[in-house]
C-alpha cells in the first residue's frame, strides 16, 4: 500500500478513484508523562512523553486508514493529510485522511 502526501504519482495512473478514507487515534495524557511535562516546563526542553504518546498515535492513525483503503480494494493512498483537535480535557485526537485510488 503507497501512501503519500502527493497528489499524483509520478509515472504512474490512477485507474480508479475508491473515494476518501481516514483513520483516527483518540490518547489521554498520562499521569507520569504531565509530571515530567511539568518540570519541562519549569526548565525548558523536548516533551519527550508527548513526542512519543502523538508519534504513536500517527502510526495508528495511518494504520487504521490503510485498512479502510484497503477494505475498499484500494492500492494507493494519495494527499495524506494529518488533523489534530482536544476531544477532551487532557485527550486529544490525531486524524488522518487521504485519497483512496487504484493505481497502475
């Protein structure tokens, strides 16, 4: 499965439009990382926790995503694009979405 933020695929046709697919990760803050976002805050410095916490929930995103294009007969996602909103206090979530197509 190609997935990509482009719109067109150099040297290749898209045979077939299947329509929009997406995916989304919804994750709460956990206690552990807030303390030590605290004292990042107090300090300065990478958000480590947080880093790894939106990283994760990308992959999943994307990963739910693919099994929609998939489901779709779709080999191709084009123009991924990525959303994020607070759903919540302390939750947030990651959105991701594109152009499902058959590709040749």
């Amino acid at each position: 499965m190609m997935i990509t933020n482009l719109e067109i695929i150099p040297g290749k046709r898209i045979a077939k439009h299947m329509g929009l697919v997406q995916g989304s990760s919804v994750r709460a803050k956990h206690v552990g990382r807030d303390i030590m976002a605290g004292f990042k805050n107090i300090f300065g410095g990478e958000l480590k926790g947080y880093t790894e916490l939106l990283q994760e929930s990308r992959e999943e995103a994307v990963e739910r995503m693919k099994e929609q294009a998939k489901a779709v007969g779709a080999n191709a996602v084009l123009n991924v694009r990525f959303s994020t909103s607070s759903v919540a206090v302390g939750a947030a979530e990651l959105f991701a979405y594109g152009s499902a197509v058959v590709l040749e």
